[in-house]
C-alpha cells in the first residue's frame, strides 16, 4: 500500500471538542418534537453519533401525518443529519434538499447554518467539488449576516482544496485561517496545535518536510502551554502529532528516530488497542521492516480486527507487512501465499472501481441517447424555432419601442420631481432660517423679561432701603420674590436653550437656592427632593413656580418662626399623561386653618388662586406641632 493511500487514511482524523457535553438523554420523551429536533440539531457532530439510536428511535415513533409545517420541517432536517451521522451521505443531502428547495427561508438561521455544514462534509465526502464550493458561498453569506460559524469548521475552505489534490493551495489557506484563528479571542486552548498539526499534515504531502516538521513540533509546544494537558482531548492530539512525527521520519529514511518516538513517546503512554496505538503500530513495523529489525518486528502483533473493519486499508498495510517480511527472512512460500491474498483483496476493489466506472458508462451512454433524441427534435423543431426567433424578434423590437418611449417619459418625470425636490430643499432651508431666527429672538425675549424683572427686583431692593416699616418691608420682600421667581424662569429658558418647556426638577432646585439665599441662612433648613425631570410649558411653570415660592417662603416664615432647624421635602410626580402631583411638606409647628389671621390667608389664597389657572386641585393637612403638607393635583392644558 502506498504511503499516499496510509497519509490520506489518517490524515481526515478530526481533533475537535464537542460545543457542550450532554448530560443525559432521560428527559427526551418529556420534549415535544420542536424541542427534540431542535436538541439534536444543535448537538456537536460527536455528540450526534453518540446519540444516534436514541433519536432515530424516538423519530420513528412521528405520526407525520398529524404534523403542522414546521414540526414536518425540524423532522426532516434533524432525519437528515441523522443519516449524514450514520454515514449516509446520499440519503442525507436527499432528505435535507428536500428541505431546503421550498423552506429555507423559514428556517432558524443559527440551524441553516448547522445544514449547510453538513451538506459541505456529505458534499466532500463523495467528491461533489461543484456542490461542495456552491454550499460554502451559502456558509459565507450566512457569515456576513453575523451568523458565528462554529471555530472548529475554521478549516472548510482549506479541506476543500486538500480534497481537490489542490495540496499548495490548501496549505496556504490553512495558514491564512491559522492566523484568523490567532485574532479570535474566543477560541479554544488546542484549537490552534490541532491546527498546526494539519498544516505540518499538509507540507508532508507537498514533501515539504522541514516545514512539516517544525509545524509538528510547534503544535506539540503550544498544547503544553494550554490549559487542558490532562483531558483526553489533549492526550488524543499529542499521541496523534507523535505518528506524524514518526511517520515523517520514516518519509525521511530516519527510522532509528521513528522507532525511539513511538516507544518512547506512545507505546509508553497509551494503551495497546486504541486506534492511535494500533497507527503508531503500523509505523513503527514499516520502520523495522526498513532497517530489517527481525528481532522486535512481529507482524501478527498488528493485527487489530476493530480497527481493520473501521479502516479496511489497515488490512492492506497487514498484508504487505507479512509479505515483505516473510521475503525478507526467506520464506517465499508464506510471501506467495499472502501475495495472491492481497491480488484477490485488489481484484476484488478493482472490481468495485469498475462497477462505479460501468454506471458511470451506463450514466453516459444514458446521457449520449438522450443528446440524439434531443438532436432530432431539433432538427424536427428547426423551422417552428425560425419562425418563433421571428416573432420573439419582433416582439422585443416593440417592446425597445414601447421601453424606449417610457424611459423618456420616466426621465421627464424625473426631472421634475428633482425640481420639486430642489424647490421642496429650498423651503426647508428658508423654514430652517427661519426658526433659527425665532429662536434667537426668543432667547432675546426671554433674556430681557429676566433683565426688565431683575431691574424691577432691583427698584424694590431700593424701595426697602427707603423705609423702616416692617410690613411694608416683608410685602416689598414677598413681592421681590415673586418677581425672581418669574426672573429665574425665562433665565432658565434662555440658558438651557429651551424656549417654550422648562425641566421642572432643574428649576425648583434652582429656585430653592434662590429662596434659601434671601433667607440669608437664618434657618438651617434640610431640602430633601424627589421631583421627577418633566418638561413643563410656560403657561403651567409660571404659576407653579409662584405656588412653590409662597409654599416655601411661609414655611419659612411661620412653620419655623421659632425654630433653628427643620425640614422640607418636596415631591413632584407625573402621575398619568399630563396629570401631575406636587407636594410640599415640613415638620414646623403647623397651624388650625379654622383660625387663621386674614393677612396669613392673602398666601393661601394666592395659593389656590394659581392652582385654578393650571386646573388644579389643592388639599392642606396641618396639625399643630406636627407640620404642614400641601398636596396640589393639577393637569396640563396644552
């Protein structure tokens, strides 16, 4: 057997990791079908194996004829990837395409993708390369669309090159995909040495081998520096790079090395029966054979009836083993004997490979058959084809007419709705202009109403100056801060840039900080605020910033008239669409509205007053030496 067909037999071994280990299948029958096809097309490659019976059983039990459309979709799909699992690779694309003709839109595009990598393996498995290229643009297009292939199928476009004899080609795309894999900082511990373990694999068959071996080498230091040196995975891709190694060295005439690796390296390490004991098995008796070391080969010590079922090119290897052997050692009787085995084993594969080529030949002849019948409607067919292409000429020459005469007729149009959309521009930027222009006017506004009350304020501040009565004063005062209280509004507006909503939250702390300056620290008063940021029209800000002011202005005034300390907590809510709350409370000695002096009730009564502009409602709780709270309920009138 040539050391191609030996290469070839090990060189598809797939090291991968399975996405996430399955803990039990006990709880299958609990699923309905949409869960278990789902839970099975979402399994790892290795786990759908695994499982195989389970699912196949439990699909079986289907009455499809109950079965809504996409419960029948799941099923096909998942009884697809089942036969692709089983080795069926016909039935599968069968079953899958099936599928795929009328429903891919429909389906998940997480499990598209699992399909499409099926189809991909089924596709290279019998060496359909058109189909095989078709799918894996589909797998790209799904990958644009942010769809995560999985980081093990990182090596789909290298294998089909490497499936294709491309060798060259593959190697240099597996070295491209190598470095993507570098810059993904998601990818697994060994996924990397796997890799470069192919890429050795691959300079090997381009009889690269100094490359091939520093690749080998390299992946075994880079699966020592990962995480996961004790789990079989790890085990399983070390004993696989040490046959490649010892492999190599054999290519090379160096077979006192191969043996040293395989004794030393796997045979010490791993125990006999493993498919990787029985390859290394095999290398390390082509070595002995090479340097004719009788006394440690022992052929029958090869055979392995597992293995040799799973790969019947162990069988070849066995055979040609026993012949060189017994040649070698003068046994021509024994060597005869094996040879006409191993012609009868040939004969009969060579028998196989003409069965395929006379389907192939049937196939043709078919095809040949069918290009005569073919042949001879169209002779019979010529004159009807003359006499349509006359008429299609005909047609179409009417229709360039008909097509001509719209297009000019489209551009015309398009003209004109390229000067409506000019004309519409130009609006829009003299409409822009504009309220640009009304905005800086109104900042204007409001900047000189604040200015005009700041003035105002100042007059008074000038009236307070010129008497000595104490009432006059505090009226002056009252009405000063009403004054800034409007001031500070239209000064908000201006600042913020906002001229026709004000944030409620953001003025009455501001407004607070105003009150409490003209109290000139008197009182130390703690402020707690829970008001919501709502944006307010003018028209409601103006008179609730009044009753804020006279609410707190009186709190200061009398609920701690006799009191150094006290505290205030303001609350404001949008209860529901433009209905909102305002409630102010203190813990200051409170009062009897019963008896209530005439000058205290002017506040209250400027209290309800603004309340009934912004359609509010006011209620007062107050007991004496246990505070005062004003609770206001009012809703906007845009």
């Amino acid at each position: 057997m040539s050391l191609k067909k030996t290469l070839l037999l090990f060189f598809f071994f797939t090291f991968t990791l399975s996405n996430g280990q399955i803990n039990s299948v006990q709880d299958l029958k609990k699923m309905n079908l949409e869960k278990k096809c789902t839970y099975y097309i979402e399994l790892s490659n290795e786990e759908k194996i695994k499982h195989i019976g389970v699912f196949e059983k439990e699909f079986q039990k289907i009455d499809i004829e109950n079965l809504h459309k996409k419960e029948l979709l799941n099923l096909r799909l998942s009884q697809g990837l089942i036969e692709k699992a089983k080795g069926n690779y016909i039935q599968s694309i069968l079953k899958i395409n099936e599928v795929l003709i009328d429903d891919s839109p429909t389906i998940l595009p997480k499990h598209l993708l699992i399909v499409y990598l099926s189809l991909y393996e089924s596709y290279l498995e019998l060496n359909i390369f058109s189909k095989a290229i078709e799918i894996n643009s589909k797998i790209e297009e799904l990958s644009k669309k942010n769809v995560s292939i999985p980081l093990w199928d990182y090596n789909l476009k290298s294998k089909l090159f490497f499936k294709m004899k491309k060798y060259k080609e593959a190697t240099i795309q597996l070295a491209n995909e190598i470095e993507l894999l570098k810059k993904n900082p998601l990818r697994d511990s060994l996924i990397i040495p796997s890799a470069t373990n192919d890429l050795g694999l691959y300079y090997y068959v381009i009889s690269d081998y100094k490359k091939s071996e520093i690749n080998f080498n390299k992946s075994i230091q880079l699966a020592k520096r990962s995480l996961d040196t004790l789990s079989t995975n790890y085990k399983e891709l070390y004993f696989t790079v040490q046959n490649n190694l010892a492999r190599l060295k054999v290519r090379q005439a160096k077979n006192e090395d191969a043996i040293q690796i395989i004794l030393k390296n796997v045979f010490s390490k791993i125990k006999p029966g493993a498919e990787l004991y029985t390859e290394a098995s095999y290398i390390l008796a082509n070595a002995q054979l090479n340097i004719k070391d009788f006394k440690n080969f022992n052929v029958t010590q090869l055979y392995n009836a597992k293995h040799q079922d799973d790969h019947p090119n162990y069988k070849y290897q066995y055979i040609s083993f026993q012949i060189n052997y017994f040649s070698l050692i003068g046994n021509y009787k024994k060597a005869l004997e094996l040879q006409k085995e191993l012609y009868n084993l040939r004969v009969s594969e060579i028998q196989n490979e003409n069965s395929k080529q006379s389907k192939s030949q049937e196939i043709d002849y078919l095809l040949i058959e069918n290009e005569n019948t073919i042949r001879q409607k169209n002779n019979e067919l010529e004159d009807r084809n003359i006499k349509i292409l006359i008429f299609l000429i005909s047609f179409f020459a009417l229709t360039i007419i008909i097509i001509s005469y719209l297009y000019i007729n489209i551009l015309k149009r398009k003209r004109q709705i390229e000067k409506m959309n000019l004309a519409i521009s130009n609006q829009k930027s003299e409409i822009e202009q504009s309220l640009k222009e009304k905005e800086i006017l109104l900042k204007e506004v409001h900047h000189r109403v604040k200015n005009n009350l700041q003035i105002i304020s100042s007059i008074l501040d000038l009236q307070l100056l010129s008497t000595n009565n104490t009432e006059l004063i505090d009226k002056l005062k009252e009405g000063q801060n009403r004054i800034q209280t409007i001031a500070l509004i239209h000064k908000n507006m201006y600042q913020k840039e906002l001229y026709s909503e004000v944030n409620i939250r953001e003025y009455i702390e501001e407004l607070i900080q105003q009150i409490q300056q003209a109290q000139n620290n008197r009182i130390e008063i703690e402020i707690k605020y829970n008001i919501q940021p709502v944006l307010l029209s003018l028209d409601i800000t103006i008179p609730l910033s009044l009753i804020v002011t006279e609410i707190i202005s009186n709190s200061y005034k009398h609920a701690f008239k006799e009191v150094l300390k006290g505290e205030l907590l303001i609350y404001f809510e949008e209860v529901s669409p433009k209905k909102y709350i305002l409630k102010i409370s203190d813990n200051g000695k409170g009062f009897d509205i019963n008896e209530i002096d005439t000058n205290d009730s002017i506040g209250l009564d400027l209290i309800h007053g603004l309340s009934e502009q912004i359609n509010g409602e006011v209620s007062i709780d107050s007991n004496l030496n246990k505070g005062t709270t004003i609770t206001i309920i009012f809703s906007s009138h845009d």
